[in-house]
C-alpha cells in the first residue's frame, strides 16, 4: 500500500468517533508526524522536541515512537520524562521505550526509579521491565553488568505487588541475576495463577533446582 494512502487511513482513523480519548487530544498533523518518523524509524530534532510538547498526550506518544524507533541517540531526551515529567502516565512510557531501545546507558536512571520508594507502582514495574529487556540485551561480555541490573531488579520486587510479579519474574529470566533462585520459588504460592506459572517457567528456563518440591505438588 503506498504510504500517502497509508498516512491518509491514519489520519482518518485519528479523526474517528472510536479512537479513544487520548489519541483525540493528539493533533491529526502531529500523529502523522510520529507515525511517520516511527515508520521511517527517523529520529530527529522534530521528534525530539515533541517530548517537551505542553501537552502530556503528545509527550507520551512520542515517547512512545523514540522506543519504537530505538535509537539510542533517544536515551538522554527520554531519562529527564522518567525523572521529572509532571505526568505518570509520561513516566512510565518513557521508562517503557529506554527498554524498547536496550541501551545501557539507561540503566542507571532506571535504577533510580527502583531506589526511590515514593516512586509509584505504574513507574517501577515499566522500569523493572525496561532493565529486564537491557540487561538481556547486553553482550556475553558485560555479563558482570548483566547481573548487578538484575540484582536491582531482585531487590525491587513487591510480593504484595501483583503487576510487580508479573513483570518482575520475566525480568529477572532476563537478567539472570546470581542467588535468584530461592526469591522465585517463593511465587510458586502465590495465589496469582499467573505469578506461580511465570515462578515455574523462570526456574525451568534458568535450569535451577529451587522451588522443585513446590513443583511437584502444582
């Protein structure tokens, strides 16, 4: 399909009764021109300066095409939103894009988020997964690296934090961090049905003996 008939069919979908709030608020002009750089996977000053747009639905779809796009250029336009910006919702999807684009040079500010107590929850558990997704990411030769970002991520888990879990287990078979094996075998009761299959996947794919009496009796 060619992309002018393609750009049309998004414009007129912006423009929709059905499109949901968000979206609506989003300029048809300045959703073409994200969708545009993300399709192209161009990252630009354009796009940059969208990030610091007034309104908090723009910044958060740009957000959202900077991960999308993965450059890493992106890395120190997206860390000031996850610090600082005055909406949640922004936080928690610029932390989602620093792990779409895999760099490390993100950590750091990810780790950040996890040693922040008053940090919500909507922004730790995208944090806990964007390290999850870096750490993977990272080469055989940063496996030192590898294992301090999941360490973070181990210590960072809430049992009482469902959506904590559920991200957090995924992660932590990402990061592979040292002595992980007891704290995931402890999931395996969790009375989230999920949480206990996502415990028993990570100790089967991480090869550990832990949890394997629990096992026996799921």
């Amino acid at each position: 399909m060619p992309n002018k008939l393609i750009y049309a069919l998004l414009i007129a979908i912006a423009l929709s009764p059905s499109i949901s709030a968000q979206k609506r608020s989003i300029p048809p002009s300045t959703l073409l021109q994200i969708v545009k750089a993300e399709d192209e996977r161009r990252w630009d000053n354009d796009l940059r300066s969208l990030l610091s747009s007034p309104n908090s639905s723009i910044r958060k779809r740009a957000a959202l095409a900077a991960g999308r796009i993965g450059n890493e250029d992106a890395v120190n336009a997206l860390t000031p939103l996850i610090e600082k910006d005055a909406d949640i919702s922004v936080r928690a999807m610029a932390a989602f894009a620093l792990g779409e684009i895999e760099s490390e040079t993100a950590a750091n500010a990810l780790i950040a988020v996890l040693k922040n107590q008053l940090a919500p929850v909507e922004l730790r558990v995208r944090a806990i997964e964007a390290l999850g997704k870096i750490a993977a990411a990272l080469p055989s030769e940063q496996e030192t690296r590898q294992r301090e970002l999941g360490a973070a991520i181990l210590v960072a888990l809430n049992p009482a934090d469902e959506s904590t879990l559920q991200f957090g287990v995924t992660a932590l078979l990402r990061s592979r961090p040292a002595h992980a094996g007891k704290t995931i075998a402890n999931f395996l009761g969790h009375p989230n049905a999920r949480v206990r299959a996502d415990a028993a996947n990570a100790l089967a794919r991480l090869r550990l003996n832990d949890g394997n009496d629990q096992l026996r009796k799921l």
